[in-house]
C-alpha cells in the first residue's frame, strides 16, 4: 500500500466501475492467492454499491471465491496491460507460480483477508452474495462493496482524473485475441 | 436502417459490448416504444452471446421488456452524447414526447417487432430470459442475443475500428452527473 491509496466514499465506489473497464479478480483461500482478467464485471447497485461477475468455472480464481466468500475487484492500467492479458491468458491449474511470471505484487489492506494487486487505480473488497442458480447457470456471480480505495493521483473526491493524470494511468478496456483500448476525451453534457 | 449497417457473426456479438460502453436499451409494447441508457449493461456469454442490464423499477422501459420480453441493446456514438443523456435523464411517464424531445429516430430491422435507435454504432436483439428473483431483488435482466448488427464503419469482420474510424463514432463512457469519457487509444498485447 503506497502513499496515494485513499479511501472512497462508499455511496460513490460504483463510479469506479461506471465506465466499464475490464477488471483483475483476486482472491484467497487456505493460503493460495490468484489474480485473473476480467471484462465481465460491471457495477449493480449504488449503496451498498453491489457488483456482477463473471468467472468460468475453469477459472481457479472461481474456487478460491467459492470458498472464501470474499474477493476483490480492481481497476487496472495501460502500465499493467502485459500484467492483465498475463494473468488474464494463463492459469494457476498449469502455472503454479503464475502471479511471479505476470509481475503481480500483492498488499495487504488492514481488516481484510484478501489479497490487493498493487500498482492498479481502484479497489472494490467484496463479499460474495452466495446466489447458486446463477452462478452455476450463468457463471454469474453478485458481490457487495465491503471496502473501496482508489489512487488519489487518478481518482480524487469521487471522481476520475484520466484527463490530467499519467496516461499510464488511464483504465483497458479488453475487446479479443490481445487488443485492448484505454479510456480516452473526457466529456461533458449540460444539464 | 442505412447500407453501412451489416450482420455481426454472432459469434463475435460479445466484442460489440466487451470494453464496456454505455448503452441505448430501447422496448416496444401495445404500440408504445421507449429508449433509455444503461452505464450497467454487460457481457456475459460467448455463443449464444447472453448479456446482463439493470433496469431499474422506475423506468418506463423496463415495463416494456418485461411485457414484450424482446428488447435492443445499442451503442451509441460520440455524436450522440446529448441524445445518450437526455434518454438518460428524462422520463416517458413524465414527458410522452420525450423521444421527439431527445432526438430519437427509430428504424426497423426485418423479422424483429423491435425499435432500433438510429446513428448508433451496434444493435443487439435480445429475448429476456425470465428470471424473477434476479429481476426483482436485483432489477437484474438477462438477455440472449437473437440478432447483432454494426456500422461497418467502425465494427467490421468482427474487429472494432475506432482507431481509424471517424471520432464521432466513438463509444461513450458514462461516469456520473454528465461526465463521459470516449474510448480512447488501441493497444495490442503479444502472445
């Protein structure tokens, strides 16, 4: 955890996922952390801020949510677009030192049991709304916001700075087969 | 309907939501059509392509999908910031012209008894797969993709053009109270 990681106000954690970016899953169980990529997730609810998931069930990642009930979603950068596909592409099943090969580093956050990928923009700590019908139909899985923190050098009082912060900063927005966009122009409407 | 819209494989339907735009959800039921947006509207199956939209219990569209069970998904451009936003803002129970009002022109696709939003850059057809408890506890929708189609002139053989079409079809972005952001640059991974 550096510096810039501040918390956010609760009623306003939807807003890091408003835009749609694809995602890093991350959770714990039994001492075995994994990290895997998600363009799937998208926010539900405004407060408690809830949020839709969805993991495959050849995702390891999936288990570890299972078991622990908790997961975290967070929002990466253009300067973890190797690390994303990385983690997104391989899995822990093949790879049992996956996250060393994709250059994840993980934190601890006081009071959680989970683990936070470093170097990202946001953070949304979950616990799984336990829904069996759609989660083995669907895959889908409903989490609530239990903790969000952002780094304030991209997201300050509630609001995204892509426009004056780092470009490495801005957030991937996965399409297929290694093509990704970043955020791009801010916009503004009246009224 | 324009002769740059064509069929999307619908194989590749998924790629039309996977970076996560803002969408147009449009219903028609007994004569009556509406168009909203939705920030919350989500992948979440390959083939069939299946997706996910929050329709909250105020708006009148939602009415519409669950009496007619059909509903569109479009992507809107960059040159519809205004319209986005102000389908997004207004209601048909409080302002019956809201269409007129927003700008909205509607066109048909043969063999769908559906209203697709003019200008956009992608429309999915889908069939609500009912699911009670999602709809009510979540205001959760599933939708199978029945018909997708793009503007070949930014989605075409299956791949997003944005980096060379004209800006004005970029995707929107929403994050709160007017703030957009448009898609931005390409990046592509290897391997």
């Amino acid at each position: 955890m550096n510096e810039f990681i501040a918390p956010v106000d609760p009623a306003k954690a939807y807003r890091l996922l408003n835009h749609g970016p694809t995602v890093l899953v991350s959770a714990r169980h039994d001492g075995v952390n994994n990290v895997m990529a998600a363009a799937w997730a998208c926010a539900m609810d405004f407060m408690p801020a809830k949020l839709t998931v969805i993991l495959d069930k050849i995702a390891a990642t999936r288990a570890l949510v299972e078991h622990s009930g908790v997961f975290v979603i967070q929002v990466p950068t253009v300067a973890q677009l190797q690390l994303t596909h990385t983690v997104g592409t391989r899995s822990l099943a093949d790879e049992p030192d996956k996250l060393k090969r994709a250059d994840v580093e993980l934190f601890s956050m006081p009071g959680f049991e989970l683990p936070f990928v470093a170097g990202c923009s946001a953070w949304l700590a979950c616990r799984l709304i336990p829904e069996p019908h759609n989660q083995s139909t669907y895959d889908l899985f409903i989490g609530e916001v239990i903790g969000a923190w952002a780094d304030t050098r991209v997201f300050k009082d509630g609001h995204w700075l892509f426009e004056d912060a780092d470009p490495a900063f801005r957030s991937l927005h996965y399409i297929a087969g290694g093509r990704f966009y970043a955020i791009g122009e801010a916009l503004d409407v009246e009224g």
